[in-house]
C-alpha cells in the first residue's frame, strides 16, 4: 500500500519524473563539452535536444492532469475526512490511499454494517433509509 497512489498523483508523479530527466539529460549534455571540449559539442547537442522533449512530455503530461482535476469528482474521505478528487469509478484519497467507488457494486461493507445485527429479512428495505 506504501506504492499506491491517487490517479491524479499518479500522472503528476510521471511529470515530475520527467522533468527530472530532462533537466539531468540537459545537465549531461551540457557537461559534455566541459569534459570532451570542442569533440563533445555533439553530446551536448543530443543531451539538450532529447532533455527538451522530455521537458515538454513533463509540459503534456501536466497539461493533461490539470485539465483531469478540474473535472474529477470531489468526494469526503471516509477513513480522514478529508475532500479528496476521484477519476473514474474507483480512486483511492490522495491523502491516506483508502480505496473509494462510486460505484455500490463494488463498494465493501464498512465495520459498522458488520458489527450491527443483520435486519430480519422482511424489513430489508433495499438500500432505501426511512424518513422520520
């Protein structure tokens, strides 16, 4: 569970990754002519050019998870209360990783179902709670 993580995080995660690369790549690149001189121009070039296009997947990449969380459901945490952005049916919460649905199908029964007693079965009501 340590590993798990919300989607959203999840793509920023891989953006970050990136942006690192590509600064490191450029970095390399550039240090090529430090080492080599005027023979590791063409390093150089290749470090800066490949960093650059890692750089502006990092660009895309973050492009596409903002434009997903503006979108995303917004939903209060069950296990930290929290307001945590959902995509998708399943999510987990950005904060403590507790996995959310918003589909009942797929949804547990949480403990205080299973430490209340079961109803008889001619008062089951279906999922429909009683006014009043």
């Amino acid at each position: 569970m340590v590993f798990k993580s919300a989607k959203i995080n999840a793509f920023r995660t891989w953006g970050l990754l990136l942006t690192m690369l590509g600064m490191g790549l450029m970095v390399l690149g550039t240090a090529g002519i430090v080492f080599w001189g005027h023979a590791g121009k063409v390093f150089a070039a290749v470090g800066l050019v490949i960093g650059l296009v890692a750089m502006m997947a990092s660009l895309a990449i973050y492009f596409w998870a903002g434009m997903l969380s503006t979108s995303a459901v917004q939903v209060d945490c069950p296990e930290c209360g929290k307001l945590t952005k959902m995509l998708g049916k399943t999510d987990r919460c950005m904060f403590c990783h507790t996995i959310l649905t918003l589909d009942p199908n797929q949804a547990n029964t949480n403990r205080p179902h299973l430490k209340a007693p079961s109803p008889p079965a001619a008062d089951v009501d279906h999922g429909i709670s009683p006014k009043g």
